[in-house]
C-alpha cells in the first residue's frame, strides 16, 4: 500500500452567517497501480466527519475503470485528551513567560507570541483524520475533490453600512459590506468566498469550544446544507479573496 500525506488546496468556502460554513478543496494526484492510501493534512477538529466526502474527477474517460474511491476513514480526536493536551499547552506558557524576562528582546517577543496563540488554542484548533483509498489497476493522474462541513463559531459574516454624507448637507450614499470574521486557528488564501444563511447547532461541552452538531440533527441539516450550496453554485461568486485572516 502506498501511503502520502497531502494538503489539497482550498478551492472555495462558503460561510454561514451564524458561523461555521462548506470547504470545498481540490488536488491533481499520482497514483500508483495497487491500494494508494492519502492522508489530508490541515483538516479542522471541527469538521464533521459524516459530510466527508470525496469524489474523482477523471482526466480520461477510460479511466474511470481503473482507478476506484475504495474507503474513506475519519475520526475525531478524543476531547478529553485534546483539554489534557492545551491545559498542558497553557501551564508550559505561562511557566515561559514568567522567565522570559532573561529572554533577548526580539527572541522574548516571538516567545510571548507563541504562549499567546497557546492560550487562544481550543479544540477547533486541533487536527482531524481524514484520509481515502483509491485502488488502482495502472498508474496514472487524477483530480481529487473533497467537500466537508466544519461547525465553528469563530468562523462567520455579518453586514455593516457606511453612510457618506454630501458637503451640501442635503444628499449622500449608503454602502453595504458583507464583513468575515475569521478567529480559527486555520488561514484560506485565494478562495472563491460565498455566503449564505444557515443556523448552526452549536452545543457547549465541558471542554470549550465549538464542538460538531449532535448525530441526530446532522442528516437533515447536511441536505439543506447541500441545498444551499447547490443554490450558491448557480449564482455569481464573489471575487477572489487574496487572504482571509
């Protein structure tokens, strides 16, 4: 078996205004003839693992017989580990900063910038699994495309106006923005970015965070998350976001 890790890039993203929102990623892939196995890095624990989806895309149309989406495996991190592991985080940079004062001034400020993301960290911020397996009867080049759902808070868009008023006091323009709010601890450069209103289910834990809705409101939430994506697909995207912070 063929194993390799890889980083898809993210074609598109469509944001939920209550937060959270649809990744679409893509990547072209070399196969080899047998079981290849793929690993897909920097994939949020807050995805949900039922709306895991991979399809292929076919350069050839003979192809389609010889390369086959075998299995797809994901899995959330325990998050009772996960909290063991930032309290652990947290406990080692506040122990840092208190003795960064022996630090260097430039090398205390990269270490006070690191024991601050640590601080920030939740379980949203830690990695998901998600890999696929393709059996392949040749070698050969394929597009891979993967869609999934990730239920996070810290993700969202909202409207703001800006009112101009003219120097004759009389007249003026009104302009409206749609503004995102990104505070995950996971970047998007250069994506197709759409909108759309949706309201999340976003239950508490224990631990903190945004945790994925509860199994049994996920099937019918999926079909009208799919619904509003496929309305989206049939209307112009907006322009491409150099980087969304």
């Amino acid at each position: 078996m063929n194993e390799m890790q890889i980083d898809p890039k993210v074609k598109s993203l469509t944001i939920f205004n209550s937060g959270g929102g649809i990744v679409e990623r893509e990547i072209k892939l070399s196969v080899q003839q047998g079981i290849n196995e793929f690993q897909i890095l920097n994939v949020p624990a807050s995805f949900d693992p039922n709306s895991a989806d991979v399809k292929l895309k076919y350069l050839n149309a003979e192809d389609e017989k010889h390369f086959k989406l075998q299995q797809t495996i994901v899995s959330l991190p325990d998050p009772k580990n996960v909290q063991q592991i930032i309290e652990r985080e947290k406990s080692a940079a506040n122990s840092i900063i208190s003795y960064s004062i022996d630090f260097t001034r430039e090398l205390r400020e990269d270490v006070s910038r690191i024991c601050e993301a640590s601080s920030y960290r939740t379980y949203s911020d830690m990695i998901g699994i998600f890999k696929f397996i393709i059996n392949a009867t040749k070698e050969g080049e394929l597009i891979v495309k993967i869609l999934y759902f990730i239920s996070d808070i810290r993700i969202k868009w909202d409207t703001t106006l800006r009112v101009s008023i003219d120097n004759d006091g009389n007249s003026g323009e009104i302009e409206g923005y749609l503004v995102v709010d990104n505070q995950t601890g996971f970047s998007y450069e250069d994506v197709d970015l759409g909108f759309a209103i949706f309201e999340l289910p976003t239950p508490k834990s224990e631990f903190g965070g945004a945790f994925p809705p509860p199994p049994n409101v996920m099937p019918a939430m999926r079909q009208e998350m799919l619904g509003e994506l496929s309305r989206l697909k049939n209307l112009k995207r907006t322009n491409r976001y150099k980087q969304l912070l």
